[in-house]
C-alpha cells in the first residue's frame, strides 16, 4: 500500500508500505477520505531532522473508511462497518480516557499521524476502541471533518448557552470556524463570519449565506455594531489566533455573552479589555478538540439537520498527488483539502 511521509522543509513524499495485519484488539480500515488539517501544516514546515526522527511515519489524523480486517477480541467494528477514527490516543484506563476524552489521557495523549501511522495511506491500523460509527446518512468527505475540525467547532459551540436568534459571530473562517459558522446557523444563530484572507471569505459567502466581513478592508466592530443595531452578539467562536480577533471577540460581544477561544498558534498572551469582560459580564471559555461522546452528540445532531458541510472541501485529490495536495493547502487559497479513495 501507499502512505504519506514527511520529509522536513515542506515536503512529503509517498513510499510504499507492507499493508498493516491487525493485533488482539485492533482493526485495520481500508481508508476513504482522509483530510488535510492545519496541525499538519505545523508538522509539514519542520526541519528535516524532525522529520528524520519519525523514521517513516505516515502523517495524517481525519480518518474514515471501511473495517477491512479485524484482529481477536474484537466485538465492534466488523468487516464492512463504516468508520470514523477518534485522532487522538490515551491508556485507555485514565478518568479522561474513561470518559471519551483521549486527547486529556492522565499518562500522555498521542495521535495518529504524530505517535503512530496515520490516515494519509491506502490502510491504517487502530484500536477498535477508538472506532466512531459512521452511518449511511453521514458522507465519509463529511466524517473526516468530524474526525477533527468540525468535531473541534462543535464541541466549542456546545459551550455556548442556546440563544436560537440570536447572533454568533466567528472569527477565522477556515476549516474550523467555516464548520463552526455552519452549524451554528443550523442550531439557529443568525452567523456573522470574519476573515481577512481573500479566498476565505469568497467561500464562506458562497457557502454560509449570511454576512460575512473582510477585516482587510472593513473594520469588525463597527460591521458588527452596524449588524445587530449596536446591541452586539451573543456568541463568539475565536478560530484566528489573531491577537487583534482575539480582543475584537469581547469588543463585540454583547452583554451576558459567551466567548469561546478555539484558534491557538499565536501570541502566548490573550489579550482582551478587561472592562469589555467586567462591564458585559462575559463568560470567557476555551476548546480544544472533543469527546467521543460529543461526536455522536454531532452525528445524531447531523441527522436531523442539513448542514452543507460537504461545500467546505474545495479540494479532493488522489493519495499519489500528495506533494500537489500539501503544497496547495500550504498557499492558503483553499477550503478543505482532503485525500479521497474510490467509493
Ligand atoms: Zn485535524
Ligand atoms: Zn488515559
């Protein structure tokens, strides 16, 4: 089979590997969409020496499929169940752990694509345990989206007390926040997106239907101001990492609301107006990915509502373009790049 391998210095190559047999407890999944995320970015601009040390290890951690072969004392999945792979790995024994929180494990979190082989090959190993079912109803290009972003935005909007009509805005309109916009309209928030990248916020125009505002030519605040007849909006999603989004994210927060900071990689420090928190009587909260228990508060939620999650993928290619499809999503002019297999 083929698998993807980082080779430091923004470069990847594709190699050739013996297919994965799976042990006791283990599954191997014939892989059909697997998505291309902006943590794999980070891993992609490494220095070859960092990609040395990997030893051949296969990138990727958005991974859905088909159980192709299953190892002893394994109850679920079966042969042929569509699947969706929780990313992150833990003991398995740990409190957090226990309660579908892997990525919190007391003994220390891996992940696919970082600790061991991960989706961005023909097949891949993994531990049943961490096996999501992906019903009929839920596209695969759809599941390696809840594999990691939009499971991401919808655990961070979940934080946010219903206010079906009322205002979320959400800054940082890539595969996260454009997920997070989404949804959030579809529990019933009026969306506002903001974004300075141009092709970002083409797409989220085309995709989202609602206002969104270029912050390279306008300024949010007062768009915002403009928008909700100065009262301000009720829920903030920060996807950016911006510093300047992040202060925006209380500017414009009205009074009793909820922000929640999901975009990292920026400056260490947050800085927000403190009398913008104390006078408003903000609720200020953070997220950082999701329970497996929140994926199939999503999926069940999916089911019943039609959020065009599809339309975030701008980009589907083959696993042998994989130096194309890296570098392409490494430009930024992109939605959603995902490697995709024949269904
Ligand atoms: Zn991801
Ligand atoms: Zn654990």
């Amino acid at each position: 089979m083929k698998g993807v391998v980082y080779l430091g210095d923004s470069e990847v190559e594709v190699r050739e590997f013996p297919q994965p047999e799976p042990g006791p407890g283990q599954i191997v999944i014939e892989s059909k969409v697997a998505g291309l995320c902006g943590s794999d970015l980070h891993k992609y601009h490494c220095s070859r020496a960092w990609a040395q040390e990997r030893n051949g290890m296969i990138s990727g951690h958005e991974p859905t499929g088909i159980v192709a072969a299953v190892g002893p004392h394994v109850e679920w999945p079966s042969i042929g169940d569509r699947v969706c792979v929780y990313h992150r790995l833990g003991c398995g024994h740990c409190a957090p752990c226990r309660s579908g929180y892997a990525a919190f494990c007391d003994v220390g979190s891996g992940a696919f694509g970082r600790t061991q082989d991960g989706s961005h090959a023909d097949y891949m190993l993994a531990d049943a345990r961490y096996c999501l079912p992906l019903p009929e109803e839920v596209s695969f290009a759809v599941g390696t989206q809840l594999a990691c972003t939009a499971g991401t935005s919808f655990a961070a909007l979940c934080k946010i007390p219903s206010h079906s009509g009322d205002t979320l805005v959400v800054f940082g309109l890539g595969p996260v926040g454009l997920s997070g916009l989404l949804l959030g309209m579809g529990m019933g928030y009026r969306g506002i997106g903001v974004d300075t990248h141009p092709y970002r916020v083409e797409q989220a125009r085309k995709v989202g239907k609602g206002l969104v505002i270029d912050a390279a030519k306008d300024n949010p605040i007062e768009a915002i101001r403009d928008a909700t007849g100065g009262k301000g909006v009720g829920g903030v999603l920060e996807c950016s990492g911006n510093p300047d989004a992040q202060r925006q994210a209380a500017t414009v927060a009205s009074r009793g609301a909820t922000i929640v900071y999901v975009g990292g990689g920026g400056s260490p420090d947050l800085s927000v107006d403190f009398a913008d928190v104390l006078q408003k009587d903000l609720t200020i909260r953070s997220n950082s990915v999701f329970s497996m228990a929140s994926y199939s508060d999503e999926v069940e939620f999916l089911l019943r509502h039609p959020i065009p999650l599809d339309e975030i993928i701008t980009h589907r290619f083959k696993l042998e373009q994989a130096v194309e499809a890296f570098s392409l999503f490494d430009s930024g002019a992109s939605g959603k790049v995902i490697f995709e297999w024949e269904q």
